[in-house]
C-alpha cells in the first residue's frame, strides 16, 4: 500500500495505490495562475503548502485506508519547479519519517509512463512511449526492467507549451490544450497549412518553434474582425500539426525499434485529435496502443504511486537528506 505526493508544478496531488489497483487519486489543479497566462512558480509554491494537509487527508479518506495501512511513501522528486517539488518531498519526508516507513524518490517521467500501468494493468515493457505535456515532449524505449531509454526530444519548446502559446496569440486563454480542442471543434483543419518541425528527418526530435512564428505571422496579416472570424480555423490547423508531429515520429520510433506495443503519457496525450489519430494509425499497422485516461495524463499521484512499485527505495531515516531536483 502505497500513500504516494506530486507537487511538480501547479496541481497539488495525493493518492493511494495498492500494486496497479488506484485506490484513491487527488487532484487539485490551482486556479491562480489563470491571470498571468502560464504558472507562476512562487505562487505555485505557495498554493501547495496551504492545500497539501488537505489533500493528503482526501486521498486516505477517499481510499477508506488510514496511515496504519500504508506500507511506503512515495513522492515525485524530478524534474519540476523546484519550489514546488520541495513541499511535496518535505511533507513525504514528514509522514515517513513519524512513521519510520520507507521513502520512495520518484522521477516525474518515469510517473507519467507507469500511468499505462494503471490503464492496462497487463502491460509489461519493452514498448515505446511518448510523453508529451506543457513541459516535456520526448521519445523513450522502455526495456524489461523499466529503465527508459531517450530516443529523441524536442530541441525548442514542448508540444503543450506550443499549444499554449497557440492558444495565447488567439486569444482562447490558459491552459492552451483544451482551449485550442474546443475552439477547433468548428473548424477546418484544412484550411491553413502550418509547418510541422522535423517531418523529413530521420531523427526521432522535435520542433514546434517554427509552428508558433507561422501563426503569428498569418494573425498579423489579418484585423481583429477576420481573426475573430478565422479563430476556429486556426485552432484546428494549430492542433492538426501538433498532432502530425507527435503522432509521425512516434510511428517512426516504433517502426525502427520494432516495438509491438506503444504507450502515449502526459498532459497533452488527454487530446481527443492525438488520440483518434494514434488508435486509427495503430489499428491499421498492428500495433498494441495504450493511452491512460485523460485523468491520468495530466499530473496526478496515482502514477507516481505505480512508478514506486519499481523504482527502490530509501530505508529510514536515510532520505532525510534527500533533495529535489528540477531537472
């Protein structure tokens, strides 16, 4: 039984995991970065400390599991705001430490791939996986033992950062993902062509930086009242590239190494257009597809809880020094 805590970035999040059976999963996603348009990390910090008793309580409540019941605690220590990760380590450092449990440091990436683990619980590597979220958008090969191998990653920004400063330039708010989803939902994917980084290349790397600079410069030919009319249109030919580019180096990934089981991880992978592509694309090629519900895409503690089941652990009272990281 494991009471496992991810505080990366703006969601203070707790839960209860026995094995790849989520018992309890917490999340609560803060609302005060909405006004500055991306997360503000002192803010964030801050947030996290006044709701992480809280959410802790939730997470054994919901579970029907008190702290007699908890085997281990497991917690996310990189990569992430380092503020934000620094509470979550302190208050998983605390409730171990009283209860003189094991301490189980997990890294981030590593959480979000162990999230297919809850999905399909019959999943064993080796697969490759893409993560893909507002702060990492990289290829894995994951062996037998769970080690992660990076194959290729994006040399600018990520694809949900693209999304979200997509979604700033038209004006749809923050986060940019679902914005961008719902604006899009109108209009024609067809109707604006807008590059996709690195589709000749035979690497497995990304780009999006060449995306967001076409965007700007469409929306400064036009005035506000042809924007306003186009906004649709955009959205949905923004959000079709960002899915070309993800879905056509992950098939590639799998082709060269010969992988029969793909995993898609992150916050982005929540994305209705990435996951009807990929399920079509995979049914055609044969391929095993594991996407984990968009609850568990975004950051939550239940995969950190699935990460610890193979990832060791440090006896107490030794993780008293143990720090963050935020890489």
């Amino acid at each position: 039984m494991i009471l496992a805590i991810e505080t990366s970035c703006d969601d203070t999040c707790a839960a209860v995991v026995d094995g790849r059976l989520v018992l309890s999963n917490v999340v609560h996603t803060q609302t005060e970065h909405e006004r500055y348009g991306g997360v503000v990390p002192e803010v964030a910090s801050r947030a996290h400390l006044e709701r992480m008793d809280a959410v802790i309580s939730k997470a054994l409540e919901d579970a029907d599991v008190s702290l007699d019941d908890v085997s281990r605690v497991a917690v996310t220590v990189r990569p992430g705001l380092i503020g934000a990760l620094l509470v979550g380590v302190a208050a998983a450092k605390g409730v171990a430490y009283a209860r003189k449990l094991p301490l189980v440091p997990v890294n981030h990436l590593e959480g979000h791939v162990a999230a297919a683990y809850l999905a399909e619980p019959g999943l064993e590597p080796p697969f490759v996986a893409l993560i893909a979220s507002g702060g990492h958008t990289a290829l894995y090969s994951v062996a037998e033992d769970h080690s992660m191998n990076l194959l290729g990653e994006t040399l600018d920004d990520a694809a949900g950062e693209a999304l979200d400063k997509g979604a700033r330039m038209l004006g749809l708010g923050f986060p940019g993902g679902p914005a961008i989803s719902k604006a899009a939902k109108n209009g024609d994917p067809a109707r604006y062509e807008f590059p996709v980084g690195l589709k000749d290349k035979k690497n497995l790397d990304f780009s999006f930086s060449g995306l967001k600079t076409s965007l700007l410069y469409k929306l400064k030919a036009m005035d506000e009242e042809e924007v306003r009319e186009e906004i649709p249109h955009f959205a949905a030919s923004y959000e079709s590239a960002v899915v070309e580019a993800l879905a056509r180096k992950l098939l590639r990934a799998a082709d060269m190494r010969g992988a029969s089981s793909l995993v898609v991880a992150g916050g982005v992978a929540a994305n209705g257009l990435l996951r009807r592509r990929l399920g079509e694309e995979c049914e055609k090629l044969g391929f095993g597809l594991v996407i984990p519900s968009p609850e568990l895409c975004t950051d939550n503690a239940a995969m950190i809880g699935a990460a610890a089941a193979h990832t060791p652990a440090v006896e107490y009272p030794e993780y008293l020094s143990l720090n963050a990281r935020s890489v």
